[in-house]
C-alpha cells in the first residue's frame, strides 16, 4: 500500500503551463483539495464556499481581502474566510501560488 502523497512542484508547473489554464486541481481528499495558480493579467475568481489559504509560490504584488489591501511576496501564507471577496492585483508576472481549500 502506497503510503506517501507527493506533489512536485516543478511537475506540476510543467502540467500547469502545459494546460493553457490559469489552475488546475492536484489533490482531492476529504475536506482538502489542493490547486496552483497562475492568473493571467487580472484575477477574476469570486468568492469561494470552503475556507482557503494561500502560499506564494514566486512573484510579488498585491492582495485585496474585503477592503484591506496587503502587500505579498515569495513564501507569504494568505488566509480567506469562505464566502469573502478577495482577488489577487497589482502582481508581477512571475505569479504563481499554492490554493489549499478547507472545510
């Protein structure tokens, strides 16, 4: 029985780049469910219905939860409530991040 779940990132950058899509989903199970994601040019998601949070993968910019807006880097941790608006902005191309949703 296989009992280690393993997720490379360079792999899976690889399969991301190679989709065409700004995510793609890596792991699913129970309450977790594991994405990257690159957007292009602008985010656009909308408020989600499971809690999740984010770790930053590479780049730099901007994050906008609610009304307070927060500056983020390369290894930064971001955490969204569920059912809050929230987007990324103002970030550098390089961009890319974990999503981790949670119930």
């Amino acid at each position: 029985m296989k009992s280690i779940n393993k997720i490379e990132e360079e792999a899976v950058l690889n399969e991301l780049c190679n989709s065409g899509a700004e995510f793609i989903t890596l792991f699913e199970k129970n309450s977790l469910s594991v994405e990257i994601y690159k957007p292009h040019l602008s985010d656009n998601q909308k408020p989600h219905d499971r809690d999740e949070f984010y770790l930053i993968i590479s780049g730099e910019g901007k994050f906008q939860l609610l009304d307070e807006v927060t500056s983020f880097k390369k290894g930064d941790f971001l955490f969204v409530p569920a059912y809050t608006e929230h987007r990324f902005i103002q970030f550098s191309e390089d961009f890319i991040t974990w999503v981790f949703f949670i119930k």
